[in-house]
C-alpha cells in the first residue's frame, strides 16, 4: 500500500477504527500538504494537543472532555504518519512537521492557539513556536526537552544515550518496524508499561496504541523523526536546524515532567527555560513517569487548566 494512503479511513466492517468513539467529533483538516485527522469538543479559545510517541490521538481522551468543559475549543491531532492522517513517503524533519502543527491551527479557522506537546509532540510544540511565534499563544511541553537541550544531552550524558536505547534501535533499517507491530505490536506494549510510574495505562489504551501501530506503514512513519534526529547530529540539515532553535521563545511557557520519566531525564528536560525570554513555568511531578497526562490525568488537567485561564490577558 503507498504510503500517502490512509487505511484508517475507511475501514472494512468489523475492523478496528482510529477514529473511536467519544463526545469528540471527528473530521480531517488540510494542512502543509497533507491531510490529518482531528478530534475535537467544546467551544472557546482553541487548545491544540499533540501527542507523542508510540501514542495516537487518543491519549489526550482525559484532556479533551476537560478542557471542553472548562471552556476551550479543544482538538487532538494526530501527527503526520500516524492515526487517521496520511502517511506521505518524505516529510518527517522537525521543521516540516511543526509546520504541519501551525498549519492545522490555520485550516481550523483560528488566528492562534496555546500547543500542548507531550514527547515527540512536545520537541515538535517548541519547534513550533519557534518558527511561527504568531500562531502559538502559549504553550505547553510534557516530557520532553527543547531541542538544544536534547541534543546537548545526547552528545555528552550517556544516561540519556542509555535511556534513549529504543531510538537507538530505530536506525537500523526495516528491523524496528518488523520487531514493532510483531506478535500484534507486542513492543508497543512492553514500552508503555515499562515508561509510566506507579499508575499502570489501562488495557484498552494499550491495546488500542498496539493496534494503531498495526495500521500499514505506521511502524515506518512513526519511527522516521528519531531517525532524522540521530542521523542529523553530523549534517548540515541538523547544524543548522540546531542554530535555528538558538531563537527564544516567547510566549508564556508551562513545563511539565515527571519525576520518574525513564526515557526524558529530568536533568535533560530541566534547564529548558534558558531559551523562553516569557514566563516560563516548571513542575516536576512526584511518582510519575513518561505519561503524566495518563498517569494521573485529574492531577496533571488541573495544572493545566489552571495555566490556561491564567494566560486569558495574555492575547
């Protein structure tokens, strides 16, 4: 099947469905040349969530109906390649893909949004600010360093090289895609429970992320940003990407980490706030690890909720 189709939208009858049911409306946007799927509720100043990595759309479900009701039009993306959006052959350095994230904030018909990024999605989030000021309003990054500091941190701390062994494993070719959807995504699996702290994902979330990664070429899309981000370090896409991110961000910023992440390191993360020239919050959350938003979700949309109404002077 080429990789620009979407297998997850038009499902044969019995199959498994990304688009899951919920309050949420599901529908797909056009945005930098591709399409993507969104699922949204609630009316009010737009929050965009970005998921991360091995996630869909689904695992901002808690945040969805919460925000909504706090007032805010709030829509879960899913990234280019992975879910209901398509999976295009190229297209997967950073730059492209924040471009993807301001672009759906476009297509939805707003003039800006705060970004809410958890993992992959939150590199993605700073990058986004970054390189289209204007359309974020403030922002929101969980578990996840700016990407200076990541790569910092990849080329000096080898706790973070060890933590990041998974990625490591990514750059073989073809390899990692078959070990991932093996034994109905089985790895998926082992990751998730081996990533969260003391609160265990529940099953149907699992299972649903193993099954998301089953979706043709997904393995292959999901895994292609981490291979453009060891691959760069030594190239000039990356040196000067890297120079890029030297600009600051500056919009209202909340940073949020779990204490016992195993794949982000606190030191890594921490420190993120050298390039926000705005207010810029940190809070590390005790006994949880790389999901805060899943781990304890009453917790971590209470600190987020919060966040937002306080920035409503802020436009």
């Amino acid at each position: 099947m080429p990789l620009h189709e979407n297998p997850a939208q038009s499902p044969a009858p019995g199959t498994w469905n990304v688009r899951l049911d919920g309050p949420w409306t599901h529908r797909d946007v056009a945005a930098n040349g591709a399409r993507f799927h969104i699922a949204e509720l609630g009316e009010g100043p737009l929050v965009l969530l970005v998921h991360g990595w091995p996630q869909f759309w689904w695992t901002w479900r808690h945040q969805l109906i919460a925000l909504a009701d706090a007032g805010f039009r709030t829509v879960a993306m899913d990234l280019r390649g992975v879910g209901g959006s398509d999976r295009t052959p190229r297209g997967y350095d950073p730059a492209n893909l924040a471009l993807d994230i301001t672009g759906v904030i476009r297509s939805l018909g707003e003039r800006d949004a705060a970004l809410v990024g958890h993992d992959s999605g939150g590199f993605l989030a700073w990058v986004a600010a970054v390189m289209r000021p204007s359309l974020v309003r403030r922002l929101a990054v969980v578990s996840a360093a700016h990407p200076r500091r990541l790569r910092r941190a990849l080329l000096s701390d080898r706790r973070q090289l060890a933590a990041y062994e998974h990625v490591l494993g990514f750059q073989r070719p073809w390899v990692p895609e078959r070990q991932l959807i093996a034994d109905n995504a089985e790895q998926v699996a082992r990751y998730l429970h081996a990533w969260t702290a003391t609160a265990a994902l529940d099953e149907k979330s699992i299972a649903n992320y193993r099954q998301a990664m089953q979706i043709p070429s997904t393995a292959h899309c999901s895994i292609e940003p981490y291979r453009w981000l060891m691959r760069s370090m030594a190239r000039p896409d990356g040196f000067q990407f890297s120079r890029r991110m030297k600009r600051p961000v500056r919009v209202p910023t909340l940073h949020l980490h779990g204490a016992l992440d195993p794949v982000l390191l606190t030191g890594t993360a921490a420190g993120s706030g050298e390039y926000v020239q705005a207010p810029y919050h940190w809070r590390l959350l005790d006994d949880i690890g790389h999901f805060p938003h899943e781990e304890d979700p009453a917790g971590f949309t209470s600190e987020l909720v919060t966040w937002l109404r306080d920035g409503s002077l802020d436009r």
